[in-house]
C-alpha cells in the first residue's frame, strides 16, 4: 500500500558507487509518494565514476523512478551536491524537474525551512579539492568491506552491519566534525531571513534536533543509513529509517514542544 506525503527529501545515494543502496530506495520510492519530492545533493556520484564506471540496472532504475514521479504529478527538486557539481551548470526547470542551488520550503504549518545540501560548509570541499577526494577513496574502500562482511554476517544468521558507519562512529575528529558541521549550517540559515529550521544531507548522519533557535533536519543518505525525511499534511517532519536491522521502518519525530515557533505565526 503506497503512504502519500506532503513532502520528502533523500540524499546521497552516490549512483554510480558499489555501496550504493539503489534497490532498497528503489522500494521505498515504490511505497511512497510525495505531492514535493528534494533530491538534496549527491544523487549521482560522479567523483567515483571518473575513478572508473559502475552503473546496474538498479541505478538506472532510480533515475527512471523519480522522472517517472514528475511526470505523475510530483514537484520534484533537484538541489546538487558536491559528488554531482556539474548539475549545477544547468539550474532551471526540466519538465516536472527543477534543478536549483538552494530552496525555501513552507511546511503545511507555515515554517520556513532552507534546503542547502551541506557541503558549502565543508571547508576541506571547499579549499583543499584534493584531500577531499583523497578521504572519498579512503570511505569507497570502507564501503566496499561491507559488502563481503555483510554476506558474511547474513551466513551467520545476523543483520546488516556497516563498517565504513561503524569507524566514523568510533573516530573523534569525524564525531567533532559532525557536531561543528551542523552548528555551522544552523549559523549559514540564521543569515536568511525568516527561517525557522534547515534541511541539508552531505555528512550521512540523519538527525531531527533544534540547535539554538532554529530547528534541524539531515536526511542522512542511501550507503549507510537508508533514511529519508517526510513531511506529513499537518507539517510534522518525521525521519524514517529504513536499516535492515530496523524493518519496519523506525521513525523519529522532533516533539512539537521543542521546534521554533513558526515566523508565520
């Protein structure tokens, strides 16, 4: 049965990647529809695929499902990420599909979100290119550990279990770069005017928190996490998780008491 939502967003599914979870996104896009859809950056990760091309069906299929949902009636938003910067040569409206840097969404309860994927506040992206590819290759490798590792777990009558997640989770300065990139794209939202939260991908670390006076939202990504954000018809935003160590699907909601008041109130 398909749930229909206001809104979703999803980001980081790094087509074109070994760990990409295309099959698993692939389902739930088949079991959910949305009146607006965000892609929030790194759809496509073309820094793997000029390291050598890796394209399955799966990830065709991906691209086919969401032009598909546009041409249903889906508002989709095509915000581009860093592992796919060269959408960002073509910002405009394609059919049912508009690519653009950033996005203002008004939920059903009047609040005012900015969509930014995340890596404009990425100081290594943005000054030291190179070492940010060089981390990339070292994360591909990890990724690719887990798929033998996790064939083996299932032999073993266990649930998936990511390594590449397990060793950013165990490193103190990718946790200290985490909570320093999230309090850095709180300070990048409070610069718009009348914004009461934001929406960004990039660090594949889903989260629904309030930091200071603004309310934040990271749909994680389609490696590690199989996460999405939703938005319901009365403007609650829950996070589902989709980890196969969580079928069905966990949610996690930001209690009412805790999100700013709406600048529209």
């Amino acid at each position: 049965m398909t749930t229909l939502f206001r809104t979703g967003w999803i980001s980081d599914v790094h087509l074109g990647t070994r760990g990409s979870q295309a099959e698993a996104l692939l389902e739930f896009l088949k079991n959910h529809e949305f009146e607006t859809l965000y892609v929030v950056g790194d759809l496509i990760d073309v820094w793997s695929l000029k390291r050598g091309i890796y394209w399955p069906q799966a990830h065709n299929d991906v691209i086919q499902k969401l032009l598909r949902a546009g041409r249903k009636g889906t508002r989709v938003i095509y915000i581009p990420g860093n592992h796919d910067e060269f959408v960002s040569g073509f910002h405009g409206e394609y059919g049912a599909v508009t690519v653009q840097p950033k996005a203002i969404h008004t939920t059903a309860d009047g609040r005012r979100l900015l969509i930014i994927h995340g890596h404009e506040l990425d100081a290594v992206v943005q000054s030291s290119k190179w070492l940010a590819h060089l981390g990339d290759i070292g994360y591909t490798l990890l990724l690719r550990f887990n798929a033998p590792l996790n064939w083996l777990r299932r032999k073993m009558g266990m649930h998936f279990w990511s390594l590449s997640a397990a060793v950013k989770r165990s490193v103190k300065n990718a946790v200290n770069y985490v909570g320093a990139f999230e309090d850095a794209v709180v300070r990048l939202a409070r610069l718009e005017e009348n914004i009461d939260g934001v929406v960004c991908g990039h660090i594949h670390t889903a989260a629904i928190r309030t930091i200071g006076p603004l309310a934040y939202y990271n749909s994680g990504d389609w490696v590690e996490s199989f996460t999405a954000l939703v938005e319901e018809h009365d403007g609650e935003i829950r996070l589902l998780d989709f980890s196969p160590q969580k079928q069905p699907a966990r949610a996690l909601r930001q209690p009412a008491s805790s999100l700013p008041a709406s600048s529209a109130a």
